[in-house]
C-alpha cells in the first residue's frame, strides 16, 4: 500500500492507496499519527541527512528537540481524515509551514533567540536559518495530483 496525495478545495489529503508513490522511502503511513510521524521523519532527515534511516539517540537531546520541534508544527497544521491525513492548504503548507519548520530548528538550536525576529545586523544567524530553510522542500510523493 501506498501514500496518495490528493488536493480538494485547497486541502492536501494523503491517504493509503495503490497507485501514487509514498511519502518516504521508510513509511507508509496507515494512521494520523504514523502519518504525521512519517512526515516529522523526512522532514528531520532533510535537516540531517546523514541520520536518514537511523533512529535518534536516546541521549542527544539536540536532535529529540529538534524532531518534536518538527512534529508540533506538522501536527499543528494537519488534520485526521477515514484512511489516512489532510494539511490544510496545500501551497501553505509547503511554503509557509516549511518557514515554520527551520524557525522551530533554528530556535532549538539557537535558544538565545527564544523565538525573536533575527535584525539586519545579524547576518551569521540570518545565514544559518537560510541553510536550514534550503534543505527543506516537498517530500516525494506529496503532489498536487
């Protein structure tokens, strides 16, 4: 089975099916939660690529952070359906969550900052969040059908 993508009046519906490719390679979700899970997970990998495939350890408590940074906002911004989970708003989503998502890796990387905007004198911490940002993108699989 496999993760299908679907785009309603504005609405991402993923749902299991047989016929469009999966979200990730390690994932195919079947409920809400291995969905959202599925998603934290290739999102986190596009920050960490050399964890792809591996699990966190139980102490490195940067990278847990990290990962439930991640998952707040994609659960924040997604929704339950019958057979698998919506992001309401396709383009927001992917557009505007995915700022969301390098803010909350930034912050937890960065807590001195505790969630204020970076100023125009900052530059280093302005390139950061901008290589962090640019590792993000739509997952495979996650098309607008």
């Amino acid at each position: 089975m496999k993760l299908a993508a679907i785009v309603l009046s504005g609405i991402l519906c993923l749902g299991v099916t047989t016929s469009m490719p999966t979200l990730s390679a390690y994932a195919s979700p079947s409920t809400y939660n291995d969905g959202v899970d599925a998603l934290t997970d290739e999102l986190w990998w596009q920050i960490r690529p050399e964890m792809r495939g591996s699990k966190i350890d139980t102490g490195d408590s940067l990278f847990i952070r990290e990962w439930q940074a991640i998952q707040r906002v994609v659960r924040a911004n997604s929704r339950s359906f019958s057979g698998g989970y919506c992001f309401d708003g396709y383009s927001a989503f992917f557009d505007g969550n995915l700022d969301r998502v390098a803010d909350v890796v930034f912050y937890v990387r960065y807590p001195a900052f505790s969630d204020q905007r970076i100023r125009q004198e900052e530059q280093g911490a302005a390139r950061v969040w901008t290589e962090i940002r640019l590792r993000l993108r739509n997952p495979n699989g996650v098309t607008s059908c």
